[in-house]
C-alpha cells in the first residue's frame, strides 16, 4: 500500500518537472502563432470585409452570359434514300462511244439488245452541230470535238454525274456485242475494295489478228495515226487494255483519273485511244497494265476474224467453246449481227436455266424414292415437312400393334393373339 502511493507521487512530481521545463524553453508568442492559422474561407471572408466593410453583397455578373457556341450546331441531314446512307451502288453502268451516223443504226442495236439487262447505259458522241431528232433519249454530245481528247470527256462526265452510284464502268465502242448477263454474274464475284482495269490487251489482239494479211492490215490501221506512224512505240504500250474490245474500270480507278485528269490530258498526245487511257490508269493508280483475270475470275472476250459472216458462220462459232463462254464479241458492224448474237446468247442462257431446272427435280426424284440416304441429305420428303419430335426414352415410344378384321397380335406381354374386343370391332368396320 506504501509503494503505490510512493509511485503515484512520483508520477506527480515528474509531470510538475516537465512542465516547468517547457514553459521555459517555449517562446512567449506561441499561442499567437497558433491563433494566426486560419482557413481559407475565413481569411477570404475577412479579406472582403476589411475591404468592402461589413454589409458587402456579392452580385453576379450576366451580361452576355451564357456564352453563345463558337459553331453552332447543325442539324444532321440524312439522305432520301438509305441506300445512299450505306453507300450500296448499282453493280455496271456502259458508257458506248459512237457517232451521229450510227446513233440510228449500231447505237439503236446495243440499246435494244443491252439496255434492259444493265443499270445504266449512255451513248456519247461529238456534238458539232445541233441535231435532236434522234430516236435515242440517253445521248451525251460533247462540243470539244478534238478525238484524242474523247476518251477524257466520257471518263470526266462519269466522275461527275455517276461515280458514286456505280461499282463498275465498261466503256467500249458502238461495235462491241456484250452478253449483259454474263458480265453482271462475273462482277459479282469480283470485290469493289480493288482497283480494277480489265479487258482484252492490245498486244494480244495484234498476234490474234496476225493469221490473215485482212486482220494484220486491221490491226496495222488500228494502232497507227493519221501518218502512219505506229503510236503503240514501247513494250508498255502494248500490254494496255484495247478499247475496241471495251475496258472494265472499277470506280476507284475512275475516281483516281480524275483527280489526275490534267496530267492525262497533257500526256493524252497519241491518237490511240487505248495507250492514252492505259497511260492514265497507270499514272493515276499504279496498275502496270491490263488485267485479263482477276480474284479468279476471266473475262472471255471474242474477237471476230475479218472473214467471218455471222449470217452463215454462226453455227460453226457456236461449236467453239471460247465462243460460248464469251462476255463481250468484237467487231460486229451491222444492226442484224448484233440482234443474231443476242438471240443466240439469250437462247443460251435459256438452256443453261432448263438444264439446272432439270437436275433440280432429279435430284428431288431422288430424295423422293429414297435412292440418296437421308443420312447424307439430312433432309426428309416432302420438302419443307419437319421431323417427328424423337421420344426421350424408349418407354416414350409410341408403341403399334398388328391387326386384322377379327384379331389383335402381340396385344400385351402375356398373350399372342386375342380377338378384338366388341367396341374394337364395331370401330374397324366403321372405318373398312
């Protein structure tokens, strides 16, 4: 009892000790200083009322607020139409370059035979004077009659009034057959995201032509110009696509001519108007020549020999399996040829529809008669008639029994035969 009350004093001196030796070792103005640490807010507050005085207001200031928008917003304009909205384009349009004398014949001819199948078809000619009797409503004139720069009027009128509504544009002369609906199946096949420049090439054209001295002659007077001086100079020349056998141009490459269209025209100096627009393309998009394939799909062009007669030669050509498969047929330089080719084309087509009309409804027959496993097919006949649910467990099996006019077989798991019951009876009469 003695030693705890001698520590408690202890305690109690020792805390005297301490404090006399802080009170003098700390400065007087301590408390001061504590008192001087205020927070923001109070000092800010008695900043503005040793300032303003006590009866200090704040006002807002409103004038021009609030701020207007530097830009003011637009409202959104969507398209009339959503396939504008979704950029989904018409697959072909044909540009045919033809003449006033042929507006009323071979133009006529290509319009009658080619206009129902594709999107779009227009004709351009060289409209030095004025002329509007023409039975042919969809004609393009350009005043600048200057031939070498044709080729540029039509490419430059198609970026303006029809690149964004197109994937592909085949430009060809008003003496080229093309079976519209063999070329429209082949684009399908072929992506729009690639830049596309195909038909048939020059150089090609020339060693096909070279079996007669009538063909070579053609040839010759087709690559040369007014002096007789062959424009077709180098090697890269030739492996240009031939216009006379009409040039496939996607609408990006279309869109790249025109951005490098006064290049081309300034570099547009041959008469040829295949090399002019082979230069172009190559300039404008990098293509080193004439792609006669692409993506695994060929355009089948058919170049006609001199001395073929379509009126009596049409039989033999449609023995030929390059003849068949053709997309485009050149020259043909009469109304009448370009209306036996369609009707031999079409007829065609005609075929090739029966022929898998046929092979679908035998291949129905078989599925019908069971000669092909359901099995393989995974279907059953008829067609369109969906399968029984199948039973869970074999407890779920509907179970079926034999029977005839006056007994039942195998009527439970104790019996083999039993005759029908009288109400049993009376129903299977009913029913016989």
């Amino acid at each position: 009892m003695r030693r705890s009350a001698l520590s408690r004093n202890h305690y109690f001196v020792f805390g005297i000790l301490v404090g006399l030796a802080l009170s003098f070792y700390l400065p007087e103005d301590v408390w001061d200083l504590v008192q001087k640490e205020e927070c923001p807010q109070e000092a800010a507050e008695n900043s503005l009322i040793e300032k303003f005085g006590e009866e200090f207001e704040p006002h807002l200031n409103l004038i021009s607020k609030p701020l207007a928008a530097k830009k003011p917003a637009t409202n959104v304009i969507r398209p009339r139409y959503y396939s504008s909205e979704l950029g989904i384009r018409e697959k072909l349009f044909i540009g045919v370059m033809t003449s006033q004398d042929n507006i009323n014949t071979l133009a006529t001819a290509i319009n009658r035979t080619t206009a129902h199948l594709v999107n779009k078809i227009k004709f351009f000619i060289n409209a030095d004077n004025v002329k509007t009797n023409y039975k042919l409503k969809n004609i393009v004139g350009f005043t600048d009659t200057r031939e070498s720069l044709r080729p540029f009027h039509v490419i430059k009128y198609i970026a303006d009034n029809y690149l964004d509504d197109y994937d592909y544009f085949l430009i060809m002369p008003d003496t080229v057959y093309v079976d519209a609906r063999k070329l429209k199946a082949l684009l399908y096949h072929i992506s729009i995201t690639f830049d596309l420049y195909m038909g048939a090439r020059l150089e090609q054209n020339i060693v096909d032509g070279g079996d007669s001295a009538a063909a070579a002659a053609a040839a010759s007077r087709r690559i040369s110009n007014s002096n007789g001086v062959d424009d077709l100079g180098s090697q890269s020349d030739r492996n240009y696509c031939d216009l006379n056998a009409g040039i496939l141009l996607s609408s990006s490459v279309i869109r790249k001519m025109r951005n490098n269209l006064d290049w081309c025209v300034r570099n547009g100096v041959s008469n040829v108007h295949s090399v002019n627009i082979g230069r172009c393309v190559k300039y404008s998009s990098n293509l080193s020549g004439c792609q006669t394939s692409f993506q695994g799909v060929h355009e089948d062009i058919y170049g006609l020999q001199p001395h073929i007669k379509l009126f009596k030669d049409l039989n033999i050509l449609a023995r030929d399996e390059a003849f068949r498969k053709a997309a485009a047929v050149y020259p043909v330089t009469s109304m009448d040829d370009f209306y036996r080719l369609h009707a031999y084309y079409s007829r065609h087509h005609l075929e090739l529809v029966q022929q898998r009309s046929f092979d679908l409804e035998r291949k129905s027959y078989q599925i019908a008669n069971g000669s092909i496993s359901n099995n393989i097919l995974e279907i059953r006949w008829p067609l369109g008639v969906p399968l029984g649910s199948a039973p869970e467990t074999r407890h779920d099996i509907i179970t079926w029994h034999l029977i005839n006019s006056t007994h039942i077989f195998l009527p439970n798991a104790e019996n083999i035969v039993e005759p029908l019951s009288h109400t049993d009876k009376l129903d299977f009469d009913k029913v016989l």
